[in-house]
C-alpha cells in the first residue's frame, strides 16, 4: 500500500495508527511484514477483502475514484488529500498556483528547507516563501542536518538512521504528541548549540547556489 513520510504524510500516518505504530512503521521495517488483519486492527486499513475479490474491489474503487476526481477540482482536490474540504476562492486558486511553482522550483526549496527565502523571489511567491520557512524554521534542526547530507550524498546516504535520529529528537517527539492530540512530551525548541551549524550550512549553499 506504500506509506509516504515526506511533505508531512507521516503526521496522518500518526493520527489514524497512534504513536507507537506509526514509530513501528517508520522505523523499524516491519511496514513491509504487516498483514492485512494487523492493518485493519491498527486502523492503518479501513477495509479488507478475499483475495478473489480483489481485483474487481480495486476496480470499483478506481472507478469511483476517477468519477468523483472529474467533478474536482484542483483546489478540491488538495482540500480533500489535506482533510480540509471547505468552499474553494479565486483567492485560494492563485495561492495554490503560487505555492505550485514556489515548490517546483529546485533552486528556490535547496534555500527554504535550510530556513532562508530564496532572495529573488517577489510578490505572491515571496510572501508563500516566507510563510513555509518560518515553519521549517519552528521545525526540528535535526531535520536541516539531515536534509543537508541527503543533498550531497544522495542515495548513498543512510536514510533510516538519519530518520532515526529526527524521531528520537526531544524536538520530534514533543511535536509527535501534539501532532497525534496528546500531551507534549516537552518543550518544542531549537538547540542553540545547533544554530551555528545552521548557519554554516546556509551561507555554504548560498555560495553553490551563486557560483552555479
């Protein structure tokens, strides 16, 4: 069934399984072992089928699918996948366009993931640009290092002990709990032992970024 972390999807994954097995999931593989009773017990599923029945559910549901996303549109459809179906404006039409290109634009999110607006943007951009780092900027700094080695290392940096890392954060686990309706498990804050490594990385990809 594929579990996404990226953009966010793990904070869903928490919310519909509880903490402990979403950690379960994330970190430890067992993602790729879970059977189908397990998933529906979970709540990870909300439905299992015969094995004879399933290519005919699958296409039901694709089906259905389809002819409810023809009836959507774009706006709609990001409300839904976000769980904020609400009256679509010409207003949230252009910021969607907006936050589109903001996002499609590789120069532009190498600069925001390490806590700075790229300082070409203008207009609508800018001020979406400005909006997403000041929450990369409340997000954990564990998660700015990791992002950093991943751009250099690429696949043969070691994803799930640097995921390993973020998760056991006294940051990542204080914002688990709000994130799954419980108690914090501490304060949200950011180390300043970290902000000069912060630091050091940003002004390193800013230089990259001028040469390139």
């Amino acid at each position: 069934m594929g579990i996404g972390i990226g953009y966010g999807a793990h904070v869903n994954l928490v919310r519909r399984v509880g903490v402990a097995h979403a950690k379960r999931l994330l970190l430890t593989g067992a993602a790729a072992t879970f059977g189908a009773g397990e998933a529906l017990s979970m709540g990870f599923a909300n439905r299992v089928v015969r094995r004879d029945q399933l290519t005919t559910t699958l296409h039901e549901l694709t089906e259905a699918w389809e002819t409810k996303r023809g009836k959507m549109s774009k706006e709609d459809f990001v409300k839904e996948w976000m769980g904020e179906r609400a009256r679509t404006s010409e207003k949230t039409s252009r910021r969607l366009a907006s936050l589109e290109r903001l996002w499609s634009d590789p120069d532009a999110v190498k600069v925001m993931v390490l806590g700075q607006v790229p300082p070409w943007l203008e207009g609508e951009e800018r001020k979406l640009a400005e909006k997403e780092v000041r929450a990369i900027r409340r997000g954990s700094p564990e998660a700015i290092l990791l992002l950093n080695r991943m751009v250099d290392e690429g696949d043969s940096f070691d994803l799930r002990q640097g995921l390993i890392a973020i998760f056991d954060s006294p940051n990542a686990r204080a914002a688990i709990g709000a994130f799954a309706g419980g108690p914090r498990s501490g304060p949200f804050r950011w180390p300043r032992v970290v902000q000069p490594a912060i630091n050091q990385i940003v002004a390193e990809r800013e230089e990259r970024l001028h040469k390139a």
